[in-house]
C-alpha cells in the first residue's frame, strides 16, 4: 500500500512543477487571436454589399374577381435595397408588362419604381394567373418573378363556342342563330361588329335581336342578344373558317370572338357510309377476295335546279371490278333529291390496293345541271387474299 501511495504523490508533484516551468518561459509572449468578420462585429449578420432588389407590395398579388375577357392592370413597386446600382430589364413575360421610366433602367440605392402589369382574362377556366419576369444584377435575387392571380367569371356567355354549318350550299341561302347571354348586365346591346376576314363579309350578312324574357329566365341571366347569320349565295367551294369579333356595351371588356366553321357544298355531292363528300371519295375498305361485296351510297341534288336536274350514269372503271347501279330518284325531304347509286365489286377481283388518286376506281354521271355538267366519283378499296 505504502509503495503505491509513494508512486501517487510522486506523479502528482512532477506535473506540478512542469506546468509552473512552462508558464514562467512563455509568460511574456502573446498568443495571435483569429479575425472577426465585421459583420459579426457590428451586428449587421454578415451582409454583402452590392444592388438587392426587394418588391415592397410582395412579388404576388390577388385582383380577387374579374370579368371574362375584362382588362386588369396592377402596379408592382421594386426597390433597390442595397448599396450598389440595380440594373433591371424585362425578361419572359405571359402578359403585357411595362417598365417604370427610368434611364438606362437603374436604381440608385434606396430608389424605387414601378412595374406596370396589364392583362386580359382571355381564359376558359375558372382561375387565372399571369406572370412577369424581371431580370437584375442582383445575384440573389434573378430573376424577380411577379405574378398576378384570381377568379374569372362570366358576364356574357354564348350559349355555344362556335357557330357550326355543316353544309353551306353555293346557292341557297343558310341560316343560323346563337345566343349570347349576359349575367351581370341588364340591357346587353352590341355597340360594334367586324369579320376578322372580310373577304367574304358581303355573303355573311349579320344581324342582332333581344333575347325575349323566356329564353334570358331558361339561360339563367339578366339579359342577352341573339346573333342572327344569313350565309348568302356564292361562297366558294370547300371550308368555310371566319371569326366575328362582337364589342357590347361593358366597360373593359375585350370584343367576343366567336368562330364561324361550315363547309360549302355543291347542290349536287354525295352521301351515305364511308363517303368523304367534299372528296367525291367512297371508301369501301378491304374486302376479301372471292367475297361478294355490295354497298348503296345516294347522289344528292338540292337548290333551286333541283327539279329540272336529270342524272345519267355513263361509265365505271376498271369495268372487270366494279359495277354500278344508279336508281330513281327519292324525293322524302322536300328540299332534297336522293338517286341511291349501288356499288358492288366482282367476286373475281384479284388481290389489288386501289388507295391512291392514280390508280382509283371511278364512277362517271352526267346531269343536265345548269352549273354542275358530270360527277366523277372515287372509289377507294383493298381486296385480299
């Protein structure tokens, strides 16, 4: 026990008198402190100096409710927060976007200004978001993205998105209505109206009427007008797209665009299953060799030559595949004259593909039409093994 004690005391005092040594010979130095930030030292948590662009009135801002189609504008404030030159420019915007005035597009420190928004609710859907970037030399803070957002509603609706004419003949005249209801005006009235395409303006003659007090309470408005089309005679043949932009009384709000689709037709086409009329296309499909095949297509003549149209059928080709009949006329629709034209392929048809313009079949009529003197009719099919 004794020699354990003896070792104990004897460690004891030798690092004693170690540690007095070491701190008589280096009492007179000074040990280096490591630097400070200044930042640390005064507070500021270290900022870097430089231009900082800061958006006072917040980078999104919520026009709550609007109009379809009304117009919004809505200022955004930025201002330069930092101790250097803030140099913005417009960047990608989803809208029209406007600058404050400023030269050259810089901001002093402490200088603010404006950025204007301007946008229309052309939309759809119910919500509506917009978005404006704003470039800068500020490193934290590029680019700035400003954004505009809400809720639109409907002050005037059509009751449908376009106005759709089938068939247009070339010499009748067509007819249509829509109309266009009004949800928070109680006098809805068109000030102005204008074709988009005025080529064809003097053949689409438009009108405008109230809507009676029945079909404003069924739509469930407070008011509404009726567009009335009258498609007049002489509209080329083939599709018709036009767009009739319409401007009613209500402040801000952009003209309604409503389309006009139809396709203009000859008094004499054709119809019936796996027909493309405005082609004279019949598509019969692929048949297996060997297989009867049959099928009745009509030959439609309508307009005010109707009556005095006679039809002949005088050739059909290749004469070894196809055979036509072509019958009496049917007179069930008082405006319209149907001949039903029966197609049917011979059963001694060898494998052939007769899918292109050079190599058709064809069914040649000829008619006593004033305008329309002889219809050569595609025939369009595939015969397999």
């Amino acid at each position: 026990m004794k020699p354990a004690l003896f070792a104990f005391v004897s460690l004891v005092l030798g690092v004693a008198i170690g540690w007095m040594g070491t701190r008589a010979e280096f009492a007179a130095d000074v040990l280096p402190r490591l630097p400070i930030a200044n930042g640390a030292a005064n507070g500021t948590g270290g900022a870097s100096s430089g231009p900082r662009a800061e958006v006072v009135n917040g980078e999104r801002h919520n026009f709550g409710q609007m109009n379809r189609l009304g117009k919004g504008t809505h200022a955004f404030q930025i201002k330069n927060a930092g101790d250097g030159p803030l140099e913005i420019s417009l960047g990608q915007t989803t809208c029209k976007c406007t600058l404050g005035t400023l030269a050259k597009n810089k901001l002093q420190p402490g200088e603010t200004t404006d950025v204007l928004l301007e946008w229309t609710a052309r939309t759809g859907e119910s919500q509506f978001e917009q978005s404006a970037e704003i470039n800068t030399n500020d490193p934290q803070h590029n680019p700035v993205r400003l954004v505009i957002h809400g809720k639109v509603i409907d002050t005037v609706k059509p009751e449908e998105t376009a106005i759709t004419l089938n068939d247009i003949s070339t010499n009748e005249v067509t007819s249509a209505r829509l109309r266009v209801f009004a949800y928070d005006v109680n006098d809805l009235a068109v000030t102005r109206h204008e074709w988009v395409k005025p080529d064809n303006a003097d053949r689409l003659q438009v009108s405008f009427e109230p809507l009676s007090a029945e079909e404003v309470a069924a739509g469930g408005a407070k008011s509404g007008v009726a567009v009335l089309l009258r498609v007049q005679p002489g509209l080329p043949l083939g599709p018709l797209n036009e767009v009739l932009k319409v401007k009613f009384n209500i402040a801000d709000q952009e003209a309604l665009e409503i389309p006009l689709f139809g396709t203009v037709i000859s008094d004499v086409s054709i119809a019936g299953p796996s027909v493309i009329a405005n082609r004279l296309l019949v598509n019969l499909g692929t048949i297996k060799a060997g297989s009867p095949f049959k099928r009745t297509v009509f030959v439609t003549v309508k307009g005010p030559f109707r009556e005095q149209t006679g039809l002949q059928l005088v050739g059909v080709t290749p004469e070894d595949e196809l055979r036509a009949t072509l019958g009496a006329a049917l007179r069930d629709n008082p405006r319209l004259d149907r001949y039903p034209l029966t197609i049917e392929l011979s059963p001694m048809t060898r494998p052939v593909a007769r899918t292109a313009d050079e190599n058709f079949g064809h069914i040649d009529i000829q008619l006593t039409h004033p305008q329309v003197k002889q219809l050569n009719i595609k025939v369009r099919y595939i015969v397999k093994e």
